[in-house]
C-alpha cells in the first residue's frame, strides 16, 4: 500500500479493519439476530427443558484459543445454534417449571436493547441524567402499584434504586445497617453483631452477612415449623434475640421473607417487625418471588407491616416479565445508604452533584458503574399496563391452582404446604410407596424421600418439563413454579400427565 | 362473554389480554428498535456529547404513575426519542472523550441480545451448561490473549469469571483474602487488617474494603509522586507495611493498577509484588482501563510481574467491545474465593455439582442469579478476531498521540503526565494564564487550576465534545481519552479546535 492510501486509512482511525458500530452493518446483523431468536421462540417446546449435555462437551467443540482473524456471524450463530442451544436449560420454555421463573417478554427485552444500544455507565446524574431521572420514577410507579407507603418513595423522603439481584440489595442493606449501628457502638464491637432470618430464608443472608464481615457464628436461621406454615413466628424471633442479648450479643438485622424459595411460606411481618422495632433491628424485607403479584389487590395484604419495616426488595426478573437483571429495591432512609456506600473521588466530581439536587445512584449499590436498567421495567410497565400485568400473575396462580386440582384427584401425591401464589410443593405420600424401596435406607420418610428424588430425576432426564426440588420440615418436595412467559393451561396439564408417567412407571417398578 | 368462551381464554392461559414471548410480535417489534438503533448511531453526532437538561427534567414530561392500559411499542419509541434521548450523554458519540470510554459494538450488543432472548439464569453449571462451559472457556482464550501465566487459567489450576464490574471483582477478592487470613488469626483480628493502595487507585477499592467490614481507618492511600510518574513505588508500599506492623495491625491486601483513573499511571508490578509476597499479602492486579491493550504484544510488559499476583481483573466494557457490564477476573486460587462466597441451599443441589466435576459460578461472585455473559464476549472476540483487536486499539493510541502531538505545537498548553496509552491529560499552564483570573484565589496554581475547570465547563457545555478532569499532584488537568468505537482521527482533530477555540475565548476575556 502507498503511503496516501496509508494516511487516508490513518484518518478514519480504524487502519480500515473494522467499524464496530456501522450503522447499517449494525441493522443487517441486528435483523438476523431478531429473527434467530423469534425463531427459537417459536422451536422453544422442541427442545429438551433441561439442557441434556455432559460436563465438559462444550470444551470438545469449539477451539482452544481465540481466532486471530474475524468470523462473519452467519457462522457464529450457525454455531450458537449447533453448540450452545444444546446446552441451554431452556427458562423460557413453556415447559419450564423450576426454581422460579426468569420471565422474559417482548418489551423487556427492547429495554434492554435500547440500554445496550445506548450503552451509557449511569453511576451518577452527569453521567446520562435520563438513566437516572427515569430510574427513579420508575421506582415510584413500581411503588405505588404496590402501594408501599410513602416514606418508600422519593415523594416521601425515601427511594428506591434498580440493583442486579437481591443478593446485591441485602448486601447494602446489611452494611447501611452495620455501620449504623457501629457508629454507635463502636467498631471493636463487630463481632457482635447478629442477623436473623428463619431457617427458610435465602442464602442469600448468609451470604450478605458473610460478605459484610458479621461473624458466621452470628447467623441465625431460627427453626420454622408446618404448624406455622413455615413462617418465622414472632415468638421464635424475640427468644432468639432475648438469648443473643444475654449472651452479651448486639443484634442487627432481620431479613423477613415473603414468598420463599423453598415453599413460598409468607413470613409476618407486622409481629414481626413489632418484635424487631423493639429491639432496633433493621428489617428487610425480601419479596423477591412474590412482590410481583402484590400488585394485585386481594394479594396486597400479604405485605401488611411493610410500614415498620426498613427496606424492602423484590425481583422484576423473576415473575414480572422484566429480563435478567432487575432488582427494585426501596429504602425509608436513603442515606443510610449513602454513608456506608459513598465515595466521592475527583474525577467523579461535578457541579450537579455538588448542588445535592441530584441523585447519584452509585452511593445507592456495590458498583460504580451501572447499566440503564430503568428502560426495560419502564418498557413492561407501559407496553403491558397495570390492568394486563395483574391479569397475567393471576393467569400464574390459575394454573397452579390447576395443578393442585389434579393431584387433589389423585389419592398418590399430597400438597405438602399450602400453596399461596404460583408455586405447588408436592410428593408421592410414603403411604404409596411402602416398602419396595426401603432397601437401602431407614425410616419410611427417608424411603419416601429417596424415591420422590428418583422420580424428579426420571423426569427431567426425560426432557419433556423441568421442575426442581427442595426439603421442607424433611420432606423431600417436587416444586411446581407456573410464571415462564409462554406457559398455558395446556402445558400444565401435559406437565401432570408426565408427573403421572413416570410416578406409574416407578411404583411399578 | 359466555362461559365456553372463558373457558378457551382460560386454555390459553393469558386471559387473552397479552401473549409476552410470541414470537411474530417479537420479530416486528425487535425489527422496529433495531431500526431505531441503528438511526441513532447515524445521528448520534447531531447531539450535544454532554446532556444538557437540568436536574428534574424528566419528571415534568412524564405521568406521575404507571399506565393502565398498554400502550403501543410506536408511542413508546416516540417518547424515548423526545424525552430520553436529550437527557443522555452519548457515550457512544465519536466526540465522547470523558471518563473512560464504554466502547460498544455490533458484535458485543448482538451478545447481549442472545444472552437477553435466552434469558437464563446461570447460577450454577445444572442452570445452563452451556453459560458456565463458554465462560470458561472464553477466560482461558482471553487469559491466553493476555498471556497471563498459566496458574490463572482453568487448564493451570486457576480459573477466570465475569463479573459485572471492577467494584465486584475486587470487593469478592478481598473478601477471600480476609477470610484466608482471619482463619489464620482468628476472627477477633478483623479490625486490624489493612488494605493498601496508592492515592491514584480507583475508589473502587476503598468502597470495597468497607463493604468488606475492613476498618475505614485501615486503608491506606500511599502516596505518589510526579518523579515516579504517579506510580506505586515499592518503597513507599514496605515503610508503609512496616509501620503497620511496627503499629501491631496485619497487613492483608494490595490492589496495584495498570492504568489508573485520573491519569493512566502504572503501578510497576514486579518490585510491588515482590514486597507483597515477604509480607504474605494478597496482590490484585486492576487494569481496568489498560489491560485491553495489554493484548498487544508491545504493551505487554505493563503486566510483567503478574505472575506474583493472586488476582487480575480488566473490564472488557470499557476498551474492548464488549457492551456493559463485563469484568473479567481471574484468580490463582479459585478455592479462595469458593470458601469465602460459597452457600449451597438444599433448593441448589444437583447431581453435577455434587460430582465436583463442573464449575458453580454462583461460589466466584457475590450474587446468586448471573447473566449469560460469556456470549457477548465470545462475539467479539470471533466476530473481530485478535489481529483486528489489536489493530483497533492501536488506532486509538495513534490518535491519542496525535492529539499530544496537537498539544505540543500549542505553546500555552502542557502535557502534565507522559501518556501511556490512549489518554492524554492536559492543561493550559499556569504563565499562560498569568494573574488575569488570580482574584479570588491565591497562588498561581490554584489560579490554573481554576481556569482549567472553567475552561473545561466551557467546552462541555458546548456540547460539541465531553472530556471529563482530574486533579494529578495538585494540579487540575483535562483528561482526553480516546476509545469510543466510532471515533476516528478527524474526530481528534475536530477535539482539538474546540479546545483551541475555548481556551482562545477565556484568554482574552
């Protein structure tokens, strides 16, 4: 190449290899990409739920080390396709009843490609004011659908902030409270802090607290019973504080649960956090599955006594049609927060941060930078509206009362806990299984257990529906979670069906 | 309606009200925002680089609560066009030289739509394979890019994760190394950890060591200087450590950077390292900037001394593509990080992880739920391919050059730290300026100083370019850096008028 050509390539500042944001390359590959993904909706059901593969296959398919020249994307997504679908458990399956759902929708996803699009790092008001502006307005729609009390909303003083996940949200709730409280009573003291949750509870207390420096010898998880349907009694609650406050302990902080991931058990929060306010322990409360579904009204009580709590949290990924991630969370006292999380260094200062008038959502959370997750939830909220979103979590709930129905018909399986939202905890009843498969083990429980594991096994190997499992009060419990986008009533029907296959095939056996 | 009719409606499991993930809406709303997209990355110079609306913009155009009924995708993309798009900053405008750059791409978005369409949630490996699988495997393809030794990568006994930014990867390594040293020391040792830095590592650190429950008054900014071109020296690390230990406090933790905030400085990793190790503290290397172009063989020494390191982490949204949020880490001792962030709820057990065969990303980071990640970087690095990579990050080099090269024919002007990579921080000198602004404040520095800022709000409320600044040894310097993916030289050269422009206007005021 002549010198010339050299300068003239110099000046479009790509030595002429590649424009990474073409916008007409980036319409062509965006189209493609469109139409990729419409299709695997519409092949979605062919697939098995459960991804099929074996540890390590992908390792045998693709190359050992990254291509030193590019590859155009029609092989790519060939690939994708060959490779990668094979190893998806597929979420937004409408077979898909595991764990709890990851709802996916139309408006969530263009949300998030326009935040993608505009890719812009919104850790303060300067940085993109809309990301933050619409971030808080946002919060304060979510929270009036939810009828959270004002002192949650930016109109009452407090806030709410979009965080990646709820182990994010409990993680700065925790610190807020810890440095609080060890401004009072002093950092040597530390190791004195307690956190209570119930033995229902996410790992994700734990996990906060550990981060958080609490001592793990100071994570409570306070035995629930069936008799309580699982919840934390305020009883247990203030024993457990009377016993740590004897023990020279300082207690902190209570994460309070509505809806759990085990059994969706609804823990009370009004004796709950009486108890708690007596003590001055911070509460949150984690509503990460079933927050969503109090935005209709004749679910709204279960978050009676939010009023007395301190924060509160639920996941618009999970059962709210708002993609991976997107944790609302709301705090009464918002800095709180920003003391335990605030840093100010120079090349973040601006005027508009100065004047105070602005929020800066990176004193908010963990990280600096943060994407602009308020357009995918302002998005659903628009394209779908209130009077559809409630509708659709009631379609959730139909069918899983559907499903309680047919093993009501059938005199095998039991419904261990009440169901109180979209999720069925059930099992074959030892009775069924007596003794045929007690070789191995002891009690007839423990039978029972080891049989309902092999049966959830028999049916996710099949492919045909994916659903989890958990221990509830020893129980070993197949859980049934209704809330993939896709699902009808006659996949739930076909997902009994199956239940019922296999569970013949194995009695018989 | 009659009651078959509602039985049917019932069928379809929606209420017939909304239909989430069907797949023809899908594809024609998708077609419309891709459209929409790629207008704005044709337009994206029409718009000032730097918002300019002011604080509380938003509310005023908005409704203060969600809607009730839905509203069309049409309507929608109106209002992000008339109410969002004037309250961005364009990160991804060719004239954006602030902060860092948040490099997008075609390859790195179409990622992003794959992983969103998917929606998984990869917690553990039984969650998606193929997430956890390509994760891998993409880490050691990079790792190898990087030519990190070999203990960092999975086939050398370490392994590499993404997480969501810098703050995380460092907040989960300083976490394993607390624990790891207070089961040495025993928990009641908590307060008297100490964690170091220089006066120029990113805040990211501190916030992290708070979070982590280190004591605030055990974080040590050390001290540079211009003499060591703002670098760590190892030196200053060991009277540091000594006195701390002189002090009876246990030294646990050094974040060293390639490529600080405010000026890109390097901290010279092999003399830290090595004062590091007779001390028994845990290194992390941060190059969340400059690790990128640490894939060129001529940067490479930058990372020289890595291989005493316990940790390295780079942002591969930043300088290479790849949309937000994407930090990669890798550590020598994943079991360092597993023991610190590891819970393994009843609900979470599967045959896989019981094996040990497979990974669990769930244990390298702090939160549960994970995006499928590993997809937008793998398109980025196939769809560029290495050689092209590092030809676009050579580009910007070369312009960030000739922007200093502009600077140096400018008398008035001074480049105030040598520029190791693609950022230039500049100022006009202080005898420029003379005592023309010295009337409300004193020396001639904080004159500069002064003018430096006013200048620097003058060209970015201009809105024609966005620079951000810093403070460098008392010194207020404009930062250019250069790194969007659609600027090219003549973008560096319209810069650099502008300035001139700006600069003429204030002196001779």
């Amino acid at each position: 190449m002549g010198s010339l050509q050299n300068q003239e390539i110099f000046e479009n500042g790509f030595s002429g290899t590649i424009k990474p944001l073409d916008p007409e390359e980036f319409r062509r590959q965006g189209h493609l990409v469109i139409d990729f993904l419409a299709d695997y909706y519409k092949n979605v059901e062919k697939y098995p739920v459960r991804s099929q593969v074996e540890p390590g296959y992908l390792k045998k398919r693709v190359p050992g080390s990254a291509p030193y020249d590019p590859e155009p994307i029609e092989e790519i997504l060939c690939d994708v396709k060959k490779d990668i679908i094979p190893g998806l458990t597929h979420w937004q399956s409408p077979n898909y009843f595991a764990y709890f759902p990851s709802s996916g929708s139309i408006a969530g996803f263009l949300g998030e490609m326009l935040s993608t699009g505009f890719n812009i790092v919104g850790f303060n008001w300067m940085s993109s004011p809309a990301a933050t502006e619409l971030e808080s307005i946002v919060m304060d729609w979510l929270g009036k659908m939810l009828k959270l009390p004002t002192e949650f909303l930016f109109s009452g003083g407090g806030g709410g902030v979009m965080q990646g996940t709820t182990c994010e949200a409990i993680l700065c709730t925790v610190v807020a409270a810890r440095d609080q409280m060890l401004k009072k009573i002093g950092r040597d003291e530390i190791n004195k802090l307690v956190v209570y949750g119930s033995d229902q509870t996410h790992s994700a207390i734990q996990k906060a607290a550990q981060i958080a420096g609490i001592n793990p010898e100071n994570f409570r998880a306070i035995a629930t019973t069936k008799a309580n349907a699982f919840g934390l009694t305020a009883q247990a609650l203030r024993e457990t504080i009377e016993s740590d406050i004897e023990s020279g302990l300082v207690p902190l902080f209570l994460c309070a649960t509505i809806g759990t991931t085990s059994s969706t058990a609804v823990d009370p929060l009004g004796p709950l956090c009486d108890v708690a306010k007596e003590y001055g322990i911070w509460v949150h409360v984690d509503a990460a599955y079933a927050g969503s579904v109090c935005i209709c009204p004749e679910y709204r009580h279960f978050l009676n006594g939010v009023e007395n709590a301190d924060s509160f949290s639920f996941n618009a990924h999970k059962w709210f049609l708002t993609t991976l991630d997107c944790c609302c969370l709301w705090v009464k006292n918002p800095s709180a927060l920003v003391k335990a999380l605030s840093t100010y260094p120079e090349y973040l200062r601006n005027k508009a941060s100065e004047t105070k008038q602005v929020v800066d959502y990176k004193d908010w959370q963990i990280t600096l930078s943060r994407r602009f997750r308020s357009l995918k939830l302002w998005l659903v909220l628009r394209s779908y509206g209130v009077a559809n979103l409630r509708k659709f979590l009631r379609s959730h709930v139909k069918m899983a009362k559907n499903f309680e129905g047919l093993i009501g018909m059938d005199k095998r399986f039991e419904v261990v806990v009440p169901r109180n939202f979209a999720t069925v905890c059930f099992c074959i009843s030892p009775i069924e299984i007596g003794g045929n498969y007690g070789q191995i083990v002891a009690s007839e429980e423990e039978t029972a257990n080891y049989f309902n594991a092999k049966l959830l096994e028999a049916i996710n190997e099949s492919g045909k529906i994916y659903m989890t499992h958990s221990v509830i009060g020893g129980v070993y419990v197949l859980r049934f979670a209704v809330g993939a986008s896709m699902t009808e009533n006659r996949h739930v029907n076909f997902a009994w069906k199956v239940v019922q296959e296999h569970a013949n095939q194995l009695l018989t056996m």
